[in-house]
C-alpha cells in the first residue's frame, strides 16, 4: 500500500477520483462500463454513440488525481 507523506493512502485517492469521473459520466446519461482487473492500460470506458449515423465507438478512460 502506497502512502503519501500526509499519511494519505494514494490508492484510496485514486479510486475517490475514478468514481467521481464514474458518477459523472452517468450523471450524463454514458452507458459506463468497467474493465475487468486493474492491469489494462484504462480505467474505465464509456460508449459514445453519433445521434446520427447510430454508430458507436469506445472512449477508453484513465484516471489520474493530480
């Protein structure tokens, strides 16, 4: 477990900032989905789709809290 020189728990912090990113992509209406294991080189995708064409893609995610 990683911790940072306040004591904070950096992996706690990262996962606080990826469900914030979650929440807000389902806040806007994003069909989320989650990877699964933590050894991909993303966090978590969504599918975005053109109104127009019907034609979806896949945005893949990675979260990083700065």
């Amino acid at each position: 477990m990683a911790v940072m020189r306040n004591g904070e728990n950096t992996a706690c912090r990262g996962l606080v900032g990826q469900t914030m990113i979650l929440a807000k992509l389902v806040e806007l209406g994003k069909e989320v989905l989650l990877p699964w294991g933590d050894h991909l080189r993303y966090d978590l995708a969504y599918c975005e789709t053109n109104d127009t064409t019907g034609i979806g893609k896949l945005i893949r995610v990675q979260c990083k809290v700065g």
